[in-house]
C-alpha cells in the first residue's frame, strides 16, 4: 500500500473514507483521531486512489471535480516527489482550485508555502504556486498553450470541455508527460461535441468514469434530483450538466465553439470598476429586463480598438425594480458609460422610460423585442464572434446562455431567435450582451455624423445673397 510522507507522520491514501458531503468535506484533523483524513463520496474515492496513468472523468455540475482531482494531484505529487500542473479555463478558477489545494494541505497536516505568481524564465504569469515537501510544486494556472509549454510534471486539465485553443493547448502540454511516466487527469462537464474532450472519450489510453447526478445519489449525496430538474425547467441544459450527455449543436445559433474562440481568461463576471473609470475609456451596457422566471442581466463592454472586452455581467434574480434601476443607474453614473440600450418589452418599459428620463436619449435608449430587431442583435454578435472581436468571460452560465439561442423559422416564414426558459433565464446574458453592442453601434453612428467634413476651398463670387 502506497504511503506518502505529511510534516512528521505518514498519511494513508486508502484511509480517505466515504461519509456524506457531497463536495468533499475535510476532516477537522480527524486523522489524530482515527477518522478519515477527508471526508468524500464512494466517486470520490475511487478516483483519488485510481491507479490509472491517464484518465478521463465526465462528471455532472457540482459533484466536486475540482475538490477530488486537486487532492488526487496533491497526494500523487507527494509520493512521486513530482511537479503537478492544473490547468483551468480562466484564472478565477485557477485561484479557486488554489484555495482547495491550501485546504487539503492544511487538512492532511502537509507544509505549504502559497507564492502568488508562477515563474517561467524569470517572467511572472499570472498564476498561483503551493510548494510542498521534497521540493514538490503545484501550479495553477489559466489554460493557455504558451504557459502549458513552460512546465513539467503530472497534469490535471480543469473543465477541459471550457478550454479555449484546447488543441493547442493538448499539442503543447502533451510532450511534459513523456519522461517521468508523466500523468494526466482531465475532468469536466460536457459542452458539446465540437471540443477534444468529448474526442478523447474514445481513446483506449484512458481509464474513463461518467459520474451524472443520478448516480452520485445512488452513493449517497443527499439531493432531490426531481426537484432540481422541476426547478431547471429546460430539458436541454439538465441533460448536459447534470445527466453529462454530449448534444448535438446544430440547432443553436452560437456553437460552443465559438463561444470558447470569444473566451479570454483574465476576464470575469464581476463588474472591473478601475477597467471603466480607467480615463479615456469608452464604456457601453446592455440591459434584458426580467423579474419572475427570467433574471435581469446587466452586460458592460469597454471598446478597445476594434474589439470590445467584458468589464462585467451583473445578474439581478427575483430583484424589485428599485433594485433593478438602482444597479443600472450605479452603471450610467460612471462617467466614462457613453450610451445603454434596454429591453423596453413589457416590463421593461416602465424601467427604460425612467432611466432615459433621468439620464437623456443620448444616453438610454428603450427597445422593444420585435422578431426583426432580434435578428438583428443576434446577427451582429454572431458576426463579431466570427471575427474575434468579443472577448468574454470563460463563465459556464454565459456560456449556456449564449448556447441557448437557437434560429428557427415559423410556419409563416419568418425567422425566429429565441432559447428555452429556465430558472435560470431565457438567453437573458446573450440579449444584454447584444444590447450593449448595438448600443456601442449606435453611438459610433452619432459619432460619425457629428464628426468634422472636410470639403473645398471657399469661393467668392459677386453672385448671390448675403
């Protein structure tokens, strides 16, 4: 049985024992006391101690993927006194599989030291790095092919159906595994079929799991599946997360390809108040209306060049309309925010006709939801997508979101963009962010009119009423 060194004692890793947390709970340094050291589900387990080189893992939405691979990685990289990389989708998530490695570190009573940035050649790369005992290293850092090629050691791929460039992400990591016996975990939920992570389930190299919501509660976990497939209400979105199935796309508008063409991992989804009182910066917003079923997205750009970068999406759930026109005032307060278009259908009316009251038409403009006008928003997004002139957070509800939207044509004829419902909105954060690009539109075509025109020469001539 495989043992591994902690500061003064030696930890067990068959003694991780199952109990009834569903992400994985520690152990109050229960180890003393003949408890597990953590506490996790029969999955869990089973893929901490699995004795597999390479493994594929396909797990439902909030299982506990980032949890059990970073302790699986923890306790390899401290028997194999080997260097353990993780990569994930963006660099919030970096941080937070980060922070459960420090847990497990502190939980399995070995010494850590946190520094806050990776080091390659001297360069700083904006990642985070826990040395352990015996020189062992772990490093988190957001996907990208260019850091993947700068390190050596065992690998986890995070959410590896999120990676942008996951191609070249797999060409440059891959050869790090050669020498050492090298091994590599890649987990995540799925995102199509458009990915090499749903490829890679058919390669015989892999020991492969598919752990679904159903059966993690046949192990235990304390969830009513019912209730939350009730509570999602859209067949599509219960399938993907949590019934881990690869769907097909081509009914939706945006692929989850091109969704990950637009994903850049330094962004996220909170609001960058420095990006937008940066001076000289030029700030857009978008804004769907909701208030029962449907939340009410708040979606800023900023331009920057020809390409508009997210400084963040606010999502409002069952919020008063106060609330509401209180959380997009706090936006056009700022005064770098040159225009806001708003949904103005419905609902959203009394909220747009208050806002450009307050704020000017210069500022706001209300928009009614009409079949042409969505395709209008929908196609331009779908082009500056294509262009790679959006860059967005690599968040797994935009991405839904965005996902959502589906062309379909009606019995008359006429082409309709919409997505299915759910508790989790209807594309209310692709439609916010449509509003804001056609918002950014707009104000450059005022621009544009009010701009200088240069002509001829003036001419005299005797001719004429003065």
């Amino acid at each position: 049985m495989q043992r591994f060194n902690g500061r003064d004692r030696q930890i067990d890793a068959q003694s991780l024992a199952s109990g009834d947390a569903g992400g994985g709970a520690p152990g109050n340094h229960a180890a003393s006391r003949g408890a597990p050291v953590v506490t996790l589900m029969p999955y869990q387990r089973a893929a901490v101690s699995a004795p597999a080189r390479f493994t594929w893992n396909c797990w439902s939405r909030q299982l506990g993927k980032s949890f059990t691979f970073s302790l699986r990685r923890v306790i390899r990289g401290l028997m194999r006194g080997r260097n353990q990389i993780i990569l994930s989708a963006g660099e919030r998530q970096s941080r937070e599989v980060m922070q459960k490695v420090r847990m497990h570190c502190h939980v399995l009573q070995a010494a850590c030291d946190l520094a806050g940035h990776a080091d390659l050649n001297g360069m700083a790369i904006g990642g985070l790095e826990a040395r352990l005992t015996n020189n062992v290293r772990i490093i988190a850092l957001p996907a990208n092919p260019m850091t993947a090629r700068g390190f050596s050691g065992d690998v986890f791929l995070d959410e590896f159906a999120m990676h942008r460039d996951d191609d070249a992400i797999w060409a440059a990591l891959f050869p790090t595994l050669l020498r050492g016996d090298g091994e590599l975990d890649i987990a995540s939920t799925p995102r199509g079929q458009s990915n090499l992570f749903c490829t890679l389930r058919n390669n015989p190299e892999f020991a492969c799991s598919t752990i679904t919501l159903a059966d993690a509660v046949s192990q235990g976990l304390r969830v009513d599946p019912g209730a939350m497939r009730r509570a999602i209400d859209d067949d599509q979105i219960w399938r993907q997360e949590f019934c881990c199935e690869f769907l097909d796309e081509t009914t939706s508008f945006m692929p989850y390809a091109l969704i990950r063409s637009c994903q850049n991992e330094r962004l996220g989804i909170d609001l960058d108040e420095s990006a937008i009182d940066r001076p000289g910066a030029d700030i857009y917003a978008g804004v769907d209306v909701g208030r029962l079923r449907d939340v009410t997205a708040i979606w800023v750009w900023r331009l920057d060049g020809e390409a508009y970068e997210t400084l963040g999406v606010r999502v409002l759930r069952n919020a008063p309309f106060a609330a509401q026109e209180a959380a997009v005032s706090f936006i056009l307060d700022k005064q770098n925010v040159r225009r806001c278009c708003i949904d103005a259908t419905g609902m959203g009316m009394h909220l747009a006709e208050r806002l450009v009251h307050r704020y000017g038409d210069h500022r706001v403009e209300g928009l009614t939801f009409t079949p042409a006008l969505k395709g209008q928003l929908a196609g331009q997004v779908r082009v500056m997508a294509e262009r790679e002139l959006l860059r967005i957070p690599a968040d797994p509800d935009v991405s839904n979101d965005w996902h959502s939207i589906a062309r379909s044509a009606s019995s008359t004829g006429h082409v309709r963009f919409d997505a299915n419902r759910s508790s989790g909105g209807h594309g209310d954060r692709f439609w916010a962010a449509a509003l804001g690009l056609h918002a950014a539109r707009d104000a450059a075509i005022d621009t544009g009119a009010a701009g200088f025109i240069g002509g001829d020469s003036m001419r005299f001539v005797r001719e004429g009423v003065w």
